[in-house]
C-alpha cells in the first residue's frame, strides 16, 4: 500500500487525502513569431534559439529558457487542503505586509 504525506506540510495523511491539479501552459501558441518580436532588435536573439532548436531536437521541451507546459499534482491533508481552497496560489500569505496597515 502506498504512504502518502501533505506536499504542504508534510504530515502522514490517511483515507482523508486531498488531491490539487495545477496545469501551466502558455494561453498563446509559443512558436508564433509575431510582429512585435520582429521589430525588436533581438532578431538576432530569435534566429540564435531557432538554430539552437535544431541542434537540439533530440532534448525534451522542458529545457530551461524554453516555454513549455507542465502538470503538477499535490497530496493534501485536510487543513492544507482547505487553505488551498481559500487561497490556491498562497497570494494571500505573498501579500499580507501589504494588507497589515489596513
Ligand atoms: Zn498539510
């Protein structure tokens, strides 16, 4: 049987596991050259990673520097899970010395 402990804080969990899916991809498609990076001047730079691309077909797409997508898959206890609900990108913990003069 397998064990399975909170990505969150580490705690054994149980029966009562939780599961959270985050998927990461770019809402655009990423082999698009568009105008705007044409009239940049790192044309140069954008002929450099597509020479770079071909050298390395073989290598998987999540090569630092490269946009790809990626699925995450989190074990939650109870508690973590719950925080996750209210707050699922941790922005409220990111963000509360911002909020504490209010
Ligand atoms: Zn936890």
């Amino acid at each position: 049987m397998l064990h399975f402990s909170c990505d969150f804080c580490g705690k054994h969990l149980d029966d009562k596991r939780f599961v959270a899916k985050l998927s990461v991809f770019p809402a655009f498609d990423p082999e698009k050259i568009t105008e705007e990076d044409l009239d940049k001047d790192n044309l140069q730079a954008v002929a450099n990673d597509i020479n770079h691309h071909s050298e390395d077909a073989n290598k998987p797409l999540s090569v630092e520097g490269q946009i790809s997508s990626k699925d995450f898959r989190f074990d939650l206890c109870s508690s973590c899970f719950q925080k996750v609900l209210n707050d699922p990108l941790g922005q409220e913990r990111l963000h509360r010395f911002d909020y504490s003069e209010n």
